[in-house]
C-alpha cells in the first residue's frame, strides 16, 4: 500500500510519510475480511525512517449497517462547550 497519497498518508503523517522516502511507496499491509464480505481490519507495517522505528498502524471496523441510535442529552448532561470549540466549528 502507497502512503504517498490519499487517506493512509493522512492517517500516518505527513513527516513520517516524508520521513520513509521511496519506502512510503510501497508498504506491507494486511488486509482482513469478515464473514460478512466487509473489510474488518487493515493492519500497515510502516519501516523505521530515520530516529523512528518501525511500527504498525492498525484500523478495526465493525457495526457495517448498525448505527447507533443517538439521543441529546438532556438535563445535566447538558452543557454547553466551551468557547474555543464555537470558533474552531465557526472558522
């Protein structure tokens, strides 16, 4: 798999992708299938690139087609955020 582009080279970092070089080209990774035909994990096994040793980045997905049924909170769950968070979603 290339971290050169696309969402795997946003997961890993765009210095640790500048970091391996032409290694970020072509990474080992293993992908897992469950029984129901869906992508159940997606391991990469990214090579040491300079003062950093190798490593393994691991995505687990589960719950194809069950969404959790989400509910507001309310009473004292309720509060509001702070205001850093406004203007981060506000621009």
């Amino acid at each position: 798999m290339s971290l050169t582009g696309g969402s795997a080279a946003e997961a890993v970092g765009e210095k640790e992708v500048a970091a391996l070089g032409d290694a970020a080209r072509q990474v080992p990774f293993t992908a897992v299938v469950g029984a129901d035909g869906n992508l159940a994990s997606l391991t990469l096994d990214v090579p040491a690139a300079g003062k950093a040793k190798a490593w393994t980045y691991v995505v687990k997905y589960l719950d194809y087609g069950a969404a959790p049924k989400l509910v507001a909170p309310s009473g004292d769950a309720a509060q509001q955020a702070p205001k850093l968070a406004y203007e981060m979603l506000n621009g």
